[in-house]
C-alpha cells in the first residue's frame, strides 16, 4: 500500500474521528445517550493512522506529496 493521504487529511481524520467517538458514548451530546452510529470514527482514525484510504483509489486523489 503506497500512502495517499497528506499531513492536514490525517490530522482532521483524527479529530473528526475522535469526536465520533465521543458522539458514540454520549459525552458531545449527553441527552442522545449510547449512539451506536458514532462508532464509525474508528474508521477515520485507522485510515488515519496507516495513511492510506481506498476510497481514494477509484478518483486517483492523493494528499500528500509525491516522492
């Protein structure tokens, strides 16, 4: 797997991941209660983390630089 994900795209994946999460246990919004759709942060945050997405592949983007 060649990395197709830049500095800034990880960055936000993160955050937008974590506050999934967060979502997902109920501590961003108290009144929703244990939301099992705010588990899909994890995803964000693997990607994330492996700095690849293959729902970049079909479109050809890339954000980060070329070596």
């Amino acid at each position: 797997m060649t990395k197709n994900m830049g500095g800034i795209d990880r960055i936000l994946r993160i955050i937008v991941g974590i506050v999934l999460i967060l979502y997902a246990l109920g501590v961003v919004a108290p009144g929703t209660g244990y939301n099992v759709w705010g588990w899909i942060g994890v995803v964000p945050i693997a990607t994330a983390l492996i700095g690849w997405c293959p729902a970049y592949l079909p479109f050809g983007i890339r954000t980060c630089k070329r070596d």
